[in-house]
C-alpha cells in the first residue's frame, strides 16, 4: 500500500543513510550533526526525514531546554558534553551550543563578553572532537523573511503546530537585522577548514531535505555507499565562504 507522501528521491537517500548507519554501527563510528537556522527554516522537518529509518538505538536527537542556575555557572559547553556519541551512535542537535551566538546575542541572554569568549572556543572544541575521532556536521537552514512569516503564521493557525511556537517568534521578524548580523559573524568566526558550515537555502523544504541528506551521505558515509546518493543541489546546499554573504546566497 502506497503512502500519499511517498517520495522515490527522498526514500533513495534515506536508504543510503541506513546502509551508512549499518556499516557506522559496525565499525564503531561517532557522528555529531548539528542543525542550526533561523526561527521557522524547516529544522525539525529536515530532522524528522533525515532520522525516519534510522536505528532509534543508535540515533538521539537532542534539543536543549533553558539551562538551570546550576549550568549556567558552569563552563558553557559543559551541558552539551554528556549528550556526545559513543562508539556507533549518531547525535543530532536541534540548535546546540550556537545559540550563544545567535538567540542569546539577539535577545541579551548573554553578555557580549560571553559571546565573545564563545566564538574564540568553539573552533578550538570542535578540533578537539574531531581529533577524538568524532564526525562533525554543521548546517545552517537559511530563510527569506516573507517564507518566514508564513510559517509563523502557519503556527498560530493551524492547531497542529502550535507546539512549535515560542514566545520568540514575533522577535524572528521584529529583530531580522538583527539575526542577520549575528548569522553573518558566527558563520564567519566559527567555520573552519575542518568543521565547516553547511549552508541550505531552505524556502523549498523539498529541496533543503534533499539537499541535507545528500550532504550528509556523501560526508559520512564512504564512496561506495555515497555513490547511490546525487550530490546535493549546489543552488541549496554550499559550504560557507565570505562571498555568500553579499552575493545574494544568504538572505539580507
């Protein structure tokens, strides 16, 4: 029996992803995959396709809380540490320790010398993971802003998907400029040559899905299974440079 959403590109790449989880599993591989974006850019959808056949014993999707007063004396990525993959897990984080850079900078949840001390540390422990054997994954979802304001809209009108909304969603389109600067500087400050950011153009939530799934089978998983996946779209999906940034690849 068919499904109405059935999607033959979309369950081909997922197949590729659970051929390279077996073989993860089995040679005792950790991967990290980190999901960041702005407010409404697709996250949890991407998220959703991407884990569907996954092994649910193997795969943990980690989206964060407010932190106590108790986390938040402590060093900051000091919450994020125990959440890390073993040997033959895979971890994906629905925001993650960026949100220093981004909400926290926007809404002054941290202090600008936080911020700061932030931006310095992030390259230096993600070098330190990936030197731990880890596989690092960053992506970062962008919108326009009408597509944006659509889908908030969506949240308030559609009982459905009135989980999703927050008490910061107003903030997304009030503060844009302001989310795009700190896009721009934590984009600019944190991708590295080893752990670069993976930009989506994410108004076509399709296309970012098969844009990510793509990526991440021809990142983790070894040529002979990545064959079966097309290379993702480059119009999508493009690993950050400065150029994006004025070019019109990333929303103003």
């Amino acid at each position: 029996m068919s499904r109405k959403d059935d999607d033959p590109e979309l369950e081909a790449r997922q197949l590729v992803l659970v051929k390279w989880q077996q073989r993860a599993m089995a040679e005792g591989e950790k991967a990290l995959i980190i999901f960041e974006g702005r407010d409404a850019a697709g996250k949890d959808g991407a998220i959703r396709v991407l884990t569907e056949h996954l092994s649910v014993r193997n795969t943990k999707v980690v989206a964060l809380p407010k932190p106590s007063d108790r986390e938040s004396s402590q060093w900051f990525f000091q919450r994020y540490i125990p959440h890390l993959p073993a040997c033959g897990e895979t971890v994906i984080f629905n925001r993650s320790w960026y949100n220093r850079a981004g909400v926290e900078r926007v809404m002054g949840f941290s202090t600008p010398e936080e911020q700061e001390v932030f931006l310095r540390e992030a390259p230096t422990v993600e070098s330190m993971l990936l030197e731990s054997g880890l596989k690092i994954v960053k992506l970062w979802l962008d919108v326009s802003k009408d597509e944006q304001a659509k889908r908030l809209a969506e949240r308030h009108s559609d009982p459905l998907k009135v989980l999703k909304s927050s008490p910061l969603d107003d903030a997304a389109q009030k503060r844009w400029k302001e989310y795009t600067n700190a896009r721009d500087n934590m984009l600019q400050r944190t991708s590295t040559a080893l752990a670069p950011w993976i930009c989506v153009r994410a108004d076509s939530k399709r296309k970012a899905r098969l844009a990510i799934l793509s990526h991440i089978a021809h990142t983790l998983a070894p040529p002979q299974i990545a064959a079966d996946a097309p290379p993702p779209d480059p119009d999508i999906l493009f690993r950050f440079e400065s150029a994006a940034l004025t070019d019109g690849r990333l929303e103003k």
